[in-house]
C-alpha cells in the first residue's frame, strides 16, 4: 500500500491500518475457514488503530457466516 505524493498524518494511518487489515485477513483465509473470521480479523485492527470499519455489503462478499472457503484449486 502506498500513497502518491505527500499525506497528511490521518490519512497516512488510515493508508496503515487498512494494509495492516488485509494482512490480517489474508492470514486467516485457508480452506474450511468460517468467513466471519475475515471481518473479524479485520475489526480486530480496526478496533486497534480506533478506526471505523464499514460492513462488508459488496455483492461477492455475501455469504453466510458459517459457510467454509472453498477449497484451494
């Protein structure tokens, strides 16, 4: 994650936290995983750096919550 030019010091820690989340979540993602645990991963971190984190409502991430990631191809 980077950014262009110079941030401000708020939007340099939102451009932190959020790569801090991805990280997270990524960690989580394996075959068999319940998918609340990526939003979970990622409020972790928001809660962390006191940032809010929207609800994750874009159409490819709408699955139930107890449904497992498919396994790897």
């Amino acid at each position: 994650m980077f950014t262009c030019g110079k941030v401000d010091a708020k939007a340099q820690r939102l451009c932190d936290a959020t790569k801090e989340a991805l990280e997270a979540a990524i960690k989580v993602c394996k075959p068999g995983a319940p998918t609340r645990q990526i939003g979970a991963a990622c409020t972790a971190v928001a809660d962390k750096h006191k940032c809010a984190a929207p609800s994750c409502s874009l159409p490819w991430l709408l699955l139930p919550l107890e449904q497992p990631l498919p396994p790897a191809a």
